[in-house]
C-alpha cells in the first residue's frame, strides 16, 4: 500500500515536469513568434546605443520578428540588469550588455552577481587606450609617468564615472606605473571635453570614442592596455609592450532572463554572430573602430567569469568592491 503511494506520488510531482518540458520544447521551436524587446542600458545617440540599434536591426532580418530597442538608463546598467533579471525567461527580452554587467555588480548598485542572468554572447571587443590632450607636452607613456611619479597626487586622469570600466581602466594602469593621480569621474559626455579644455591631464575611454578626435590631432594616445597594437594606430604600443601588466578591454554582447531555455538561447546566439557579421554591422564596425569578435555561450560564459575575477580584484584594492552576502 505504501508503495502505491509512493509511486503516485512520484507520479504526480513528475507529471508537471514533464508538462514543462513539453511546453518549454514547444515554446523554443516556435521562438520567437512575435516583437523582441532589446534594451539598452545607455541614453540614445551614445555609441552602446548605435551598435545595439543596427545590431538589433540586423538580428530582426535573420529572426523574422522586429527586435524593438528600449533605452533603459540608470545606475550604470543597473535599471537595465535588474529589469531583464526579472522578466520572464522566454527570449522576448533581451539586454545589450556590456563590461557595464560586471561592474555595476560588483560595486554594489545591483545586489546580484553577473551570474544572475544568463549571457548569450559577446559581439565586439575594443581597448580603452590612455589618451591626453593633442598638443600635449606629454609625447609618450614615459613621459607622463615620469612627471606624475615626480609630481604624486597632482596629475588628473578622467573617466566615464566612479566604478565604470574606464575607471577601473585608469586605477589598473596607473598602479601598475606607479602613478598617484587624481580620477576624475566625469560621465560619458565630459569626459573627452574634460581632456580637450585642460580640466583632465590624461583620460581611458573606449576606443571607440577616442579614434575621431585622434585623427583629427586634437587627441594623442599614448599607451593601450589590451592584447594587440591597433591596426587603425599601429603605432601606439601596447602597455605590456611598455613594461606594464595592464589589460582591461570593454566589451558588448547579449543578456537575458536566468532559466531561458537553451534552444531560444541558441537561436538568439546565432542570429547574433551573423547579425555581427553583417556587411552593415562590420561597416560600422571599421568606421568605429571597435573589434566584431563573437563569443558564443559557452566561451562567453568562460571569458565573463574571468573578467569578473580581474575587476574584483580592482576594485578592492580601490576600496569599492561590494560583497553581496547577507550579513548574518
């Protein structure tokens, strides 16, 4: 009697299981049925804004349905994060990400980890090279590390804002040079505008932002703390090939509910990488001057625990990591 019991209990929690994985199957083979929302984490006219936009305009081609972009600013991607957090996990939301979900995390703006959303790719990569002012007296990185190591806490180096990626950024370089500067958090708009009027020394920011003005002489840029040399400005040297151990790139890619099922996060993965491979994404990509380098998954999954190992790091040196633990 016992027995029965037990398996028509077995039964009754197995039935309900089994119910969603059926309806789970069916709901991936039918992905996506109908519009995408895509949300942006920056203000409109930005460049995250512009990738994502004709990045979400390419996906909508190879998907059949409309990706609808939503700009959602906030808290550095924390409104972003925490909305596709909790929405429902049926690929019909979507965040595009950026090193933003590594970094509002960690310095408490969200009280989650990176790992509370599930990630469906990287897109493109790009450096945050050390720039300075054109007609700088600073020719060279050894330049400027010799007047700030002559003159500590004097020198002013801006950044898109406390936390941010290109903080961080700046904290690596500048500690690994040995430099004591003053970090300017300027927001995105005045950073550039801080260097060119005098009110910075020196600024990081994303590569993508620098390349325009560079070319134009109003900005130099005097080390890259990334893998390789750049091919547009072949001639500014890595900060590993100056002696220094500095790597923090900026990335972007997708986001999207924890518990998506793997099918839909497949699909979306791909439309991903040929979206990102388009000739209009890849002509934009060469105008920019950021890297189209796909990462699906798995590898993305792999690349997003390591960066987040190397910006805690950061960050607690600096004092503004945040645990997330509850205090007992």
């Amino acid at each position: 009697m016992f027995s029965n019991f037990k398996k028509s209990a077995l039964a009754a929690v197995a039935a309900p299981i089994a119910l969603a994985m059926t309806l789970g199957t069916a709901q991936a083979a039918d992905f996506p049925s109908k519009p995408i929302k895509f949300v942006i984490p920056f203000g409109a006219g930005g460049g995250a804004d512009i990738e994502g936009r004709l990045l979400a305009k390419e996906m909508g081609k190879l998907l059949g349905v409309k990706l609808v972009p939503v700009n959602m600013v906030g808290g550095g991607g924390a409104r972003t994060y925490t909305y596709v957090k909790n929405a429902k996990p049926d690929g019909y939301t979507i965040a595009w990400n950026s090193t933003s979900i590594l970094t509002t995390t960690n310095i408490g703006n969200v009280p989650f980890e990176h790992s509370a959303l599930d990630h469906i790719g990287r897109v493109e990569w790009q450096p945050m090279p050390f720039a300075v002012k054109g007609n700088s007296k600073w020719k060279s990185f050894a330049a400027f590390v010799k007047d700030c190591r002559t003159n500590p806490g004097k020198l002013k180096v801006a950044n898109s804002g406390t936390g941010s990626a290109t903080h961080l950024g700046a904290i690596q370089l500048m500690n690994v040079a040995g430099c004591k500067v003053i970090h300017l958090p300027m927001g995105i708009k005045r950073r550039n505008a801080s260097v060119l009027s005098g009110e910075a020394d020196a600024m990081i920011a994303p590569f993508t932002a620098t390349v325009r003005l560079t070319k134009a002489r109003k900005l130099r840029l005097l080390a890259l703390p990334t893998y390789a040399r750049s091919t547009i400005f072949p001639n500014v040297p890595t900060a590993k090939e100056l002696g220094y151990n500095a790597q923090l790139n900026l990335f972007r890619g997708l986001s999207v509910p924890k518990g998506t099922p793997g099918k839909i996060k497949a699909k979306l993965a791909r439309a991903m990488a040929k979206a990102a491979k388009s000739k209009a994404f890849m002509g934009l990509a060469k105008k920019k001057g950021f890297t189209v380098d796909p990462l699906l998954v798995a590898q993305f999954e792999k690349e997003l625990a390591e960066d987040d190992a190397k910006i805690k790091g950061i960050m607690k040196k600096a004092g503004l990591y945040r645990s997330k633990k509850k205090k007992k």
